[in-house]
C-alpha cells in the first residue's frame, strides 16, 4: 500500500502520455494526406520567422490589448509547466519538492515564486479575455461560424487555465511547511489564511487533492489539444517556420498546367497516340483542389494551426462588405473536412473509402470562394502565418479548368484574351486607337 500512490501515479502517466502520442501520430498521417511541397529553402529565414512569429509573438501585439494578455497566457502558462518535471519526479518516487534539496531553498523559492506571480497574471489575463469575449462580445468572436464547439472550445480552455492556475496556487497555499519556510509564497501567503483554523490533516488532504487534480489537469489538457484550435500552441512553431516567403501576391504555377503547356508546345509529341502496349496508363492529375488531399500539406499544416482568433476575418474587405466569405472559415471547414477523412481512413483499415463528398460543395462552397478579392489581408493578419488565400486560390483553379464553373464576368474576360490578346471586347487592330483620341 505504500507504493500504491506512486503506481497509480505512473499508470495515469503512462496513460496520458500515451494517448496523446496516439493522437500526435493520427495528426502527423493526415497533414501527410496532402500532397508534397518543398518548403527547404531559405533555412536562416524560416528559423527567424519561427523565432519572431511564434515564440517572439511580434503579430500578436499588432493589436496591443489581446496582444498583451496573450503574452502573459503564453509565457506564464509555459513557465509555470516547468514545475510538472517536479511534480512527475514526485508523483514516480514519492518525494515532495524535491527540486528544493537540489536547488537550495534561495534559488527554489525564487522560481516558485516567479511561477506564482505568473499564475496569478495569468488568471487574470484569462478572466479578461472571458470577460471579452462573454460580456463585451467582441465581434470577431460572434461570426456565425462561432457557433456550438467552435463557441464552446473557446471558453474550455478558459475554464481550464483558471482551474489549473487555482490549483496551483491552492496547493502552495495548504503545503504546510511551504508557507511555514516562507520561500517562493509571494502570492500563496495571501491564500493561506483563508485556511486558519484547519487542521493540518486537513491541510494535508486538501494540499493532495490539489496536487492530484493539477497534474490530471495538465495531462487532460494535453490530450484536449487535438481536439481543440488550441493545437496552435504546438504547431505554431512548424507552421511558422513552413510558411511561405515569397511575396504576397505571387501565385504559383500549377506543375500539371506548366506540363500540360510544354506538351502542347512539343511538335515531337502526338497528342492523339495511345499509350504503348505494357505501358502503364496513368490517370491525369487534377487541376487545382476539390478536396484536402488535393492541397498540399502545409495547407494541412495550416488547418490543424488556426487559432480561430477571427482576426483574419475582421481585416477581409469581403467579409466586411458582407459577403459570404470568412477566411477563418475556409480553415475551420477545410479542418473539419480533413478530420473527417482521416476517420474515414481509420474506420476503414487504414483505406479511405468514398463518401461521395468533397470539401468543394460540401463543405466550402463556391460562393465563398469567388467572393474573395485575393489582398491577402488575412495572410496578413494571421498572428501564426496562415494562408487561406492559397486554398481559395487552388479551389479556384479547379472550378475554372476542371468544371468551366467561373462567373460569368471571368468567363467573358478569358474568352475576350483568347480570341482578341485583351481583356476588352473588340478587335486587335483597335487596341491603340486610344493615342489618337484627343
């Protein structure tokens, strides 16, 4: 029985561990759905960006406010989680603070009380973006698609950075002889008498309880991450350092357009010779994207990364016009579409088996898609360098060459280049009458 604490300690260890691995190897297969991409260049640039954007937070305080309190989140959240090294060395050997013999009680009590002040400014960084988003309503955080999970995941994870910071501070706070060596009790000293009277069995047991359900907390978390846009806390870093870093407004070439050109230009090729006997006949690639394993992978990458913060959203002239297009949608479907996919997969031994849907149509429809004017505002904006413009942009391509789907604004436009080298309607040889108008 002496040992019982510390097995069921490791088997809860083990457990969340372990799950959450499972689940970071379901992510790593379908972001690899997508298709390949080389993203290996410039490797001091994406270092630097990674640096800045995602551990730096240099987009994120652009708008101060939030910028601000997500800072003291981050950054507190991030430090205090250093005591769980403490708290497992504890949990598997049964000591308690063991950090503090190895440490020396000046250098121990320094860092818990760092740890302290943060969890306290973290607590109340996170009542003020509760406060934000249920009672001043910020509007970014009220778009339609901010209904059911995507609502309620928001203040989840609020609720749950409370909890786990009160805990905390709880059990610094009832640790008898903590408060009695009067080391690193900067802000638990202030709790502590509330519990004058108590009895030190008491104490003790409420000083568990807390340990306990901090450290089930924080593996609960964890493995709350792949199901929350709270995954950015891990992506980030990846996707930053992915991202693209050519400038905005530079489209690529789609290969298979580019080789169905050099075809066409080729006078040694026979546009009507059928393939050789033996040859294997293969099935011509898809122009553009209807469906996620139709973009490529960082675009994957991107989906399971957006933080859903909507800034994106309330800096698109489209949206703000009042069209259908949000940008933080185009993320939150295409992530939707592809989690969907991947069950698919799972449900059918590790094949996917058509559904008869896809994310054009579906899921994104195309209304959404020819809404947007292509300013790469939201590329902009996104605090952890997402680009919904190049889904859009690939979706796009794929209603244009694949179903002849264009508006018919566009269409008269390709079909006036075609015929006369200009997208006006009249003949070539008109072209430079306008010199001679006076």
């Amino acid at each position: 029985m002496q040992y019982l604490p510390n097995f069921l300690f490791a088997i809860l260890l083990i457990f969340g561990i372990g799950f959450f691995v499972k689940n970071i190897k379901k992510l790593y297969r379908n972001i690899n759905l997508g298709k390949d991409i080389d993203r290996s260049d410039k490797k001091s640039e994406r270092w630097r960006n990674m640096a800045y954007i995602a551990l730096g937070q240099s987009k994120m305080v652009k708008r101060p406010i939030s910028g601000f309190l997500h800072i003291i989140v981050y950054v507190g959240f991030i430090i205090i989680n250093i005591e769980v090294l403490e708290i497992i060395i504890d949990g598997l050997f049964g000591t308690h603070r063991i950090f503090q013999g190895f440490l020396g009680d000046s250098m121990y009590g320094m860092l818990i009380g760092i740890f302290e002040v943060l969890a306290a400014l973290v607590f109340i960084a996170v009542t003020i973006f509760w406060i934000r988003r249920n009672v001043i309503k910020v509007k970014r955080f009220w778009n339609k698609e901010m209904k059911g999970w995507p609502k309620n995941d928001g203040n989840y994870i609020l609720y749950f950075e409370m909890v786990l910071m009160g805990l905390f501070l709880l059990m610094n706070s009832t640790d008898i002889h903590f408060q009695e060596a009067g080391i690193g009790n900067v802000i638990s000293q202030y709790i502590a008498p509330l519990f004058d009277g108590f009895s030190n069995g008491s104490l003790h047991l409420i000083e568990r309880t807390a340990w306990w359900i901090h450290i089930a907390g924080i593996l609960v978390f964890l493995n709350y991450l792949y199901y929350s846009k709270h995954l950015h806390i891990l992506l980030a870093f990846p996707n930053t350092y992915y991202a693209n870093l050519e400038a905005k407004g530079k489209f690529t070439n789609d290969k298979n357009v580019t080789k169905e050109v050099q075809l066409m230009m080729d006078p040694n090729v026979d546009p009507y010779a059928t393939p050789e006997e033996g040859a294997e006949e293969t099935v011509p690639e898809k122009f553009g994207a209807s469906d996620v394993t139709d973009l490529n992978w960082v675009q994957l990458l991107n989906a399971y990364t957006c933080t859903e913060c909507g800034r994106c959203t309330s800096s698109c002239p489209a949206s703000l016009t009042g069209k259908e297009l949000s940008p933080r949608n185009i993320m939150m479907k295409t992530r939707d579409r592809l989690e969907e996919v991947g069950k698919n997969i799972d449900s059918n031994g590790g094949e996917f088996k058509d559904d008869g849907k896809q994310l054009l149509n579906d899921f994104i429809t195309p209304e959404e898609l020819w809404a947007c004017t292509s300013c790469n505002a939201c590329v902009e904006e996104c605090p952890v360098s997402i680009d919904p413009l190049s889904i859009i942009m690939d979706m796009r391509r794929y209603l244009v060459m694949e179903e002849s789907a264009a508006p018919q604004e566009l269409n008269m436009m390709m079909t006036n280049i075609e015929n006369n080298g200009a997208p006006w309607q009249y003949n070539q040889q008109d072209r430079l009458n306008w010199k001679d108008e006076e």
